[in-house]
C-alpha cells in the first residue's frame, strides 16, 4: 500500500508547492499594482492547479485558499479603479471557483460512486472466481477420486492372483496421491491377529528404497504396533507427519536413514475385521490430508471385498483339490480291489471249481454203467461247472484284465476291442504309432479305464458302426485317440457338470498332468481324445 500511495502523495506535495508559489506571486502582484480589474481573477489559477491533486479535499482547501486571497488582495491592493468593478471582479472571480469546485467535487463525487461500483464489481468477480476455482478444484479431486475407485474396481475384479491384485491397487494409489512408495500387509489366514508383509510393492525408484523395502519385509505387526499394527488396531486410517520422529515406528530404529519421512495407512476391511492394511510414504514430512484419509478409507472396504473374494476362491479350490484327492484314492482302492478280487476269483474259486470238475469226473468214471440216471446228473453237473467256471474266469478279466499287467496296455487295448467287437459287432481297428509307449502299470490302467468308459459310451449313446483308435507318444505326451461315426455328441454334452462319465475320465486323466478332449459332428460320429505325461 505504502509503494502505491507514495507516488501519489510526493505528486500532492508539487502541486500544493506550487500552488502556494502562485498564490505568492499573485499576491504580490495584487498588492503592488493598483486594485486593478484583472488581478482578482488570476486567485482562480491558484483553485485550478488544486484540480490537479484529483483529491476532494485539496479541491476545497484551494477553493478556499483562492476566496480567501480574492478578499485579501482586496483590502491589500493600493486604489486606483472604481469600486465597484473590482467588487465585480472580486465577485466574479470567487463565484468563477465555487462554480467550478462545485462541479467538479460533483464529478469526482460521481466518479467515487462508480469507482467504489466497479471496485464492487471486481471484489464480487474475484470472489467468484475463486469460488470457482475452488469448486473446480475440489470437482477435479472428486473425479481423481471417482476415477480411482473405478481404477480400484476393474483392478479387483481381475480373476489375477490377489498379490497381483494389490500391486496393481499400490500402484494406482500411488499415482493417484504422488507418493513414491506403497506396500501391502495381509493376514495370514482369517485367525491370524498379526500382519504379515504380503511383499508386494510400489517403488518409483526401487535402489532408493531397498534399505526399507529390506527391513520392511522382514518385519510382521502386531496390534498397535508401527503404522500398520495402529491401523490394526483402530480400524482406521493412520497418519504419521514423520516417521523418523515418531515414538511408535519401530522401523526407524533400524536403519540409519530409512529413505521416508511421511506415512499413511488404511485397513483393508471385511465388515469390522481388519484383513489387511496398505501403507504409503513420502520422502518428506508432510501434514495429514483428511480428503485422502477419506477417500483411502472407501478404497479400504473395496479391496476388503477382493481379499474377501480371493480367500473365498481360495478356500473352493483346496476344497476342489481335497475333493480331487479323495476321489484319485477311492478310485486307486477300487483299482487295487478290483485286482484282489479278480485275483481271487481267478485264482481260487476258478482253482476250486476246476479241482470240483476233476472230483466229479472220476465220480462219474467210478460209476457203473446200470447206473443211467445218476451218470446223466454228473454230466449235467460236469457242464454246469464248466459254465461256471467260464462265467468266473470272464468276471475275473472284467474286474481287471491280466493281460493289462502281463503284456501292457497295447495288448489290453487290442483284447478288450476285439471282446467289444464280437459282443456288439461294432467294427473296431486299433493302430500304434511310433514313439516311447512304455508306461508304468499306473498310467496304463488309467489310459485303459478311460478307453473302457469310452467303449460303454459309444454302446449305449453313439449308434455306431465302426470305432477306430490310435495311440501315440509326442515330448512325452501319450496320446490315445478313439473315434466312432455314430450321432455325435452334443457341445452342451460335453460341458454338462452332470455327464459324471466324461468327468470321471478327465479327473483320472488329470492325475497325470493329463487332459481329455471330446468333440462331436453330428451324424458323423465322436473323437474322444486322451493326453497324460508318460512320465
Ligand atoms: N460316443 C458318443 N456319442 C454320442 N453321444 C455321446 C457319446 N459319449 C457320450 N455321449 C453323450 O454324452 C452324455 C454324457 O456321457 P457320460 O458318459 O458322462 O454319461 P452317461 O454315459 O449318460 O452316464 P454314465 O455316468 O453312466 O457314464 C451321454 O449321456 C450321451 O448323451
Ligand atoms: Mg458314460
């Protein structure tokens, strides 16, 4: 104020300088001469130069000064013209001064109210703008905000892994608030009541952090304790202006220079459960931002619903794996029951009835001939075994075929579609390929299970009459191919989660890293297409 009013004033200064030099040498002049004419008059001059100051009050003060010296000079002045004129000149003069002050204090009067108008008008715009401004600005927070979260949703909602998840999250938020380090901290499991570090990061300058980063990972948290044990703790977000003076960072104490100054955490929520928390840091001290606290803390619910999501889907898949466990140990009791089984049934009820049938024909040689009727029964009896002992023999192969263990799955392959094909009079080919089929005993009976569940299929559903079928070995991968130009089946068939056959057959496939591939044509038959690692 003082450097704009100076000008202004040194300005006021000259003029009443000079004013008051004029109002001198008028005088003078006046009372040297004979009351003249035109003397008076010039008082006006002393008025005028006052207009100059732009100033109401100098505008009066010279209107004055000029009335005054106007009467002075008057009685000061020696005689010599008629009274009356100079009475007239007097008189004019000082009406001259008054006529003009009162006009022009007037327009300054005018010009005040339209400068205090426009200086209104100014202060009303200024105010404006600047609310303006500050609603622009808060709207452009409000939308970096709303962005965020739209960022923060698509992130959490990728069916990533949930570390990639966070570090997608960090990575956001970072760049979001322009703080150059992020990491995250979970529980490890939903009992837990300490935050382990999930050694997941944002670092804008990795080597510049990596004596925190160091220290960071290798310390968990307790309720209450550091930045994130206080999140922990209160549920809520957590400030620290600098963590290099705060009592309760226990981080600090470990190295010289951490490399951060400012932190920020919030919780990761599930309802009132504290499941994670994210802190944040800055190289330098910083005041806490409420708007952030804020918006971080809405941030903290939404990715306490992904964590929520990911342990859910966690907790599905060891279900499944359990699930799959249980399902690869029945079906390897029932294997190795099948094979206890058909060993016993082949062995010694096969062995019994055979040892029944020699008893009975020396029986029957013993017999004297008279004795017709009694020999016929021990023929019949003779046949009844024999039948038996063939019904016995084939539930024992069909429990589990020898010749799987003896000669391999080639050879059990080629026996069980020529058996299909004499029940069913399907025509059934069987080719090998070149490569490494050599498989452990394992590997076989799944392979031949699967084949099995395939030629069931292809009886009840295909309507075929041909069934063709390859086996081959690629990088390792065994792969047995049956064809049948039967119906087709359907893509929904295959898809179904009720066709428990086909699951059956890609859950025994998938104990060997494995998988099988079903595509039908319609009316022109099905591929079922089986892979397992030979080793
Ligand atoms: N080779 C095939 N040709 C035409 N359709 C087939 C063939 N194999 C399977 N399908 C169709 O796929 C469906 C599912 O087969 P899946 O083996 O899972 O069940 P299923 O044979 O009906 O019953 P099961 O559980 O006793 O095996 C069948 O119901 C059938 O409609
Ligand atoms: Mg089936």
């Amino acid at each position: 104020m003082t450097t704009l009013s100076d000008p202004i004033k040194n300005k006021n200064i000259i003029y009443v300088l000079i004013g008051g030099l004029v109002a001198i040498a008028i005088l003078l002049l006046d009372i040297s001469m004979p009351r003249g004419v035109p003397y008076g008059i010039l008082y006006s001059s002393i008025f005028l130069i006052s207009l100059f100051t732009k100033n109401k009050k100098s505008i009066y003060i010279g209107a004055i000064t000029g009335t005054l010296l106007t009467i002075i000079g008057f009685f000061m002045s020696p005689p010599g013209v008629e009274l009356w004129q100079v009475l007239t000149n007097r008189s004019l003069t000082i009406l001259t001064i008054w006529t003009i002050a009162t006009l022009c204090l007037f327009q300054y009067s005018n010009f005040e109210k339209m400068r205090a108008g426009q200086d209104e008008l100014e202060l009303s715009i200024y105010q404006r703008t600047s609310e303006l401004n500050k609603s622009n600005a808060e709207l452009e927070k409000e939308s970096a905000s709303v962005q965020l979260h739209k960022d923060i949703a698509i992130a959490a909602n990728e069916t990533k892994g949930l570390k990639i998840t966070l570090e997608l999250c960090l990575k956001k938020i970072c760049t979001h608030a322009g703080w150059p380090v992020g990491h995250a901290y979970l529980l490890p499991d939903q009992t837990s009541s300490w935050l382990e570090p999930a050694k997941v990061w944002y670092l804008e300058n990795p080597s510049r952090f990596d004596t925190f980063r160091k220290i960071s990972e290798a310390t968990p948290f307790g309720p209450g304790m550091g930045l994130p044990g206080r999140v922990l703790l209160s549920r809520k977000p957590e400030w620290i202006k600098d963590v290099t003076k705060d009592a309760n960072f226990p981080r600090a104490q470990l190295a010289e220079n951490i490399g951060v100054k400012a932190g920020f955490g919030f919780p990761l929520l599930i309802g009132k459960q504290v499941v994670g928390v994210m802190e944040f840091f800055s190289t330098k001290a910083a005041e806490p931002d409420r708007d952030m606290m804020k918006v971080m803390a809405e941030v903290g619910i939404q990715l306490g619903r992904t964590v929520e999501r990911h342990w859910a889907e966690a907790d599905i898949q060891s279900s499944n794996e359990r699930l799959r466990k249980l399902y690869q140990r029945l079906e390897m009791i029932r294997e190795e029951e099948r094979t206890r089984i058909a060993r016993e049934v082949h062995d010694e009820l096969a062995q019994m009835l055979t040892t029944l049938k020699l008893e009975l024909s020396l029986l029957d040689k013993k017999m004297v001939d008279d004795n017709a009727p009694l020999r016929n029964d021990t023929q019949m009896m003779l046949v009844l075994i024999n039948n038996t002992i063939q019904t016995v023999k084939k539930i024992a192969m069909d429990l589990r075929p020898p010749i799987l263990d003896d000669l391999g799955l080639h050879e059990a392959i080629t026996w069980q579609g020529s058996e299909f094909e004499k029940r069913t009079g399907i025509n059934f080919n069987f080719e090998v390929y070149s490569g490494n089929l050599e498989l452990d005993i394992e590997r076989s009976t799944t392979l031949f299970r699967i084949f099995q569940e395939t030629l069931t299929n292809i009886l009840r559903h295909a309507k075929a009459k041909n069934i063709n079928a390859t086996m081959k070995e690629k990088d390792g991968t065994v792969t047995l191919q049956v064809s049948d130009d039967g119906i087709g089946i359907k893509l929904d068939q295959t898809l179904d989660v009720k066709s428990l056959g086909l699951l059956g057959m890609r859950e025994r496939a998938l104990v060997w890293q494995g998988d099988v591939d079903i595509e039908g044509v319609h009316n022109q038959g099905t591929t079922v297409t089986i892979n397992i690692q030979r080793v």
